[in-house]
C-alpha cells in the first residue's frame, strides 16, 4: 500500500488533532494489552466517547482481558457516536488481541504475543496492531522483532502519544538474543555494551519525552519515563512520578514509586512520607505497608515496623515479599526466633518458592550455624533442583566454609542450569587455585610425616 495511503488509514484509525475519532472496540482492546494503568483509557474514553455498546459478551472479553470497574463504568456511560459495525475481520483480531491482553493481566511470562501476531495478517496496516504485537514482542524479550512493527506504527500516526510511549518501550527491553550472545562473549562490561546501552537508554527518552509533549496528561508515559530513569537518574525519575501524582492523586502505586526512590537515595524521613501518604490513599495497598516496614527498620523503630509489616501481611496474607520484611524486621531486632518462626511458615504456605528457605539459610549462617543453614539450603534445591542461584548461594557457603571439591561442583551446576558468565568464570578459577593450593598443602604436610 503507498505511504500516503498508509496515513490515510492511521488518520481513520487514530482520529486527527482536532477531532479525535471516538474510542474503538480495537484501540479499546490495544489499550489493555499495552497498559498496566488505566487511568488513561478512562480518560480517553471520557474525552472522546465510544463508536460501539458495551453489550454483556463484550464486557465479559473485556473482563477477562483485565479491565477495570472503573474502566468498564467510564466506557458504559461514554459519549456514543456510531461509524458503523466492525468487519469480521476487525473482530477476530480484537479476539486475538484480548487473549493477548488476558495473558499479560495473568502476568504470563513468556509466550503472549504469539496470542497477538495473528492480529497482523489480519490487519497489518493497522495502527492498534502494530502497536499491541510490539508491546507484546518486547516483553517477551523479542524486542528486535518488535522493531519493524512499531517503526511502521510510527510512520502512520507521527502524532500519536500512544506510538510514541510504546515506542519507547520497546527499546528500553533488552532482547533475549543480544542478552545471550553479550553472556558467552562476556561482553556485559565492556565499552561497546556499555555504548550500545546508553544508545538504547537515550533513544527511549526522547521517545517518552515526545510522547509527553504530545500528550501531557498521558499519565502512563510519565510513569514509565520515570522508572525508565529509575535511581541512576533519581531527581528526573522523582519529577516523573511527582507529575503522575498530579495527574491521579488517587494513585497509591505511585507514591510508592516516588518513595523506593528517595530511599534509595537515603532520604529515609521523605520516604516515609511518601509511603504514609500511599497508605493513606489506598488503605487496602499492601505493597505501602511492607515498603514503611522496611524503612521503619532501617531507622531503628522496631515496634512500629513490626506493626506495619502484620499489616501488610493482614491485608494480603499471601503476598511473600511481606513476609520476609517481618522477618527481616525482627532479625535487624535481635528476634531470631520470631524471624525463623515466620520464615518456617512462609514456606509451609508456600512449598513452591524457595525463597524462605534461602533467608533462613543466610541467618542460619550469619549465626555460625553451618550445619543448619546447610541442611535447610540443600533442602530447598532437593525442592527447586532446577534454580540455578540456590546452587549459588551453596557454592558461596561451601567456598566460605574451605569445602573446594563441592563448591567447584555447586559453581559448575550453576553453569549448567543458568549459563556461562564472566563473574562465574572467575568464580570457579578462583575455587580451581584454592583446590589446587589445598591438596598441594596436604601432600607437603604428608611429606613431613
């Protein structure tokens, strides 16, 4: 198709800056594949009205796909302006794409836009797609592949604020492909992976950067740009999530955002803040709670993290991370009974996740008590054989501990399971020259004799 028909097509799809087409069925289901907030699919909504009826099997699909009650209420009592049914084709890649968009709301790793690439032969002009196949490509770690999609996406709608965040999106996602060929080459600290980064770093910038100067209030452009900054670029990072804020002061997440960061800077009292006033606008946020738990520790004032912490587990019981601050609350304490006793029960809830055992390993250790942290530490590989780090962290404590032969085997195990590295090369070089001092040693002591 020539170009110029091309953005003839995006123009129809995407509206113009003067009066944006209504929201489509499509662009509705692209906003859920591509959003992990919603505030600006409300307000799109809201804004431009819809082209269609929220009628009881779509609301469903929408349901499934990880829309919001809000959502679903702002698209219910939208502002209707018909334009026409959707083709049969147009429905079976909104089907595609609402699978795709059910994956990622599971949380899936792995294997979603394969949900989504259908939706290209398809519609393979269409803006949504692009976009939605892209997204998806580039949180499966295929952001190579996502790179020709949503190139064209950006040559058929230059103007829109959504192209442009998602955009910068993928290029922030490293690919699975570089990321492997950078471990064998052990090229992860050289100067042209270093380059090659920064590259990659600067490019999605400008690109967050005009997706906000198209659309100031795009909220979830803001956000990213701001975890896209993340602590290396802290002051910028805060800005970002300050504007969020002021976008939708009913965002507790980002407030939690706005407080990881400061803490990370060691403004300990301003992070505090910050996660008090998370709580404050969602009592029911668990993640507010465990964060305040953590800082409160740090600080020394035990009680009130101990507190904040059997909160956070109230509110989600099952949600591990808080868990292991409560623990983590009474070992900074000097309870080391309290710690393994929540520890214990945190992997009796939950026998797949080794990461109780692990802790427990470590304070076990941290005591002196070789023996225990081993014991516990061998059991959760008896669980998770297949998890290289667990395999690390024995290599480390038999290293600790002078056991040469089994820590070699324990490194050379996390090869096998997780790859080869330069760190874990150096690693067993290091393990092979104390074996090697080690028997020469007993040999010459056997010579005395």
């Amino acid at each position: 198709m020539p170009l110029a028909l091309l953005a003839l097509a995006a123009l129809h799809f995407l509206g113009s800056n003067t009066s944006p087409a209504p929201v489509s069925k499509l662009e509705l289901v692209r906003g859920l594949v591509s959003f992990q907030y919603q505030r600006d699919l409300i307000r799109i909504v809201g804004e431009r009205g819809v082209d269609f009826v929220l009628d009881v099997d779509l609301e469903n699909m929408l349901m499934h796909s990880g829309a919001s009650k809000e959502l679903l209420s702002s698209t219910r009592s939208a502002h209707l302006v018909f334009l026409g049914t959707e083709s049969i084709i147009e429905n079976q890649a909104i089907a595609c794409l609402s699978k795709c968009a059910e994956l990622e709301h599971k949380g899936q790793s792995g294997g979603v836009a394969e949900e989504c690439e259908p939706a290209l032969k398809l519609l393979p002009n269409n803006v949504y797609v692009l976009t939605a196949v892209s997204y998806a490509l580039a949180h499966d770690f295929r952001s190579i592949e996502a790179l020709p999609y949503i190139q064209q996406a950006a040559r058929l709608a230059p103007e829109s604020s959504e192209v442009h965040r998602i955009y910068a999106d993928v290029r922030a996602h490293a690919d699975a492909k570089e990321m492997e060929e950078e471990e064998k080459e052990g090229d992860r600290e050289n100067e042209a992976h270093a380059q090659k980064y920064q590259e990659r770093f600067d490019f999605a910038v400008s690109e967050y950067l005009e997706a906000v100067r198209l659309d100031p209030d795009n909220t979830i452009a803001h956000f990213e740009l701001g975890r896209h900054y993340g602590s290396d670029q802290a002051d910028r990072a805060l800005v970002e999530f300050r504007e969020v804020a002021r976008l939708d002061p009913t965002s507790a997440y980002v407030l939690c955002e706005a407080g990881e960061i400061l803490a990370g800077q060691d403004k300990l009292d301003e992070a505090l803040v910050e996660f008090g006033k998370a709580e404050k606008t969602d009592p029911g946020f668990t993640r507010a709670y465990q964060q305040r738990a953590e800082i409160l520790a740090i600080k020394e004032r035990y009680d009130e993290a101990i507190r904040e912490a059997k909160k956070a587990i109230e509110l989600e019981p099952k949600f591990m991370p808080s868990k292991l601050t409560l623990s983590n609350v009474y070992m900074r304490g000097g309870d080391f009974e309290p710690a393994m006793s929540v520890l214990h029960e945190a992997a009796l809830s939950d026998h797949d996740n080794p990461t109780p055992s692990l802790y427990m390993a470590g304070y076990l250790y941290d005591k002196g008590d070789w023996d225990g942290a081993n014991t516990v530490l061998r059991e959760a590989i008896r669980m998770s054989p297949k998890l290289g780090y667990l395999h690390a962290e024995l290599a480390a404590m038999l290293e600790e501990e002078a056991d040469y032969g089994n820590a070699l085997g324990e490194y050379q195990e996390v090869m096998k399971l997780s790859g080869d590295s330069t760190e874990l090369q150096t690693a067993i070089k290091r393990v092979k020259s104390k074996l090697s001092n080690a028997r020469s040693e007993s040999v010459s002591e056997s010579n005395l004799y």
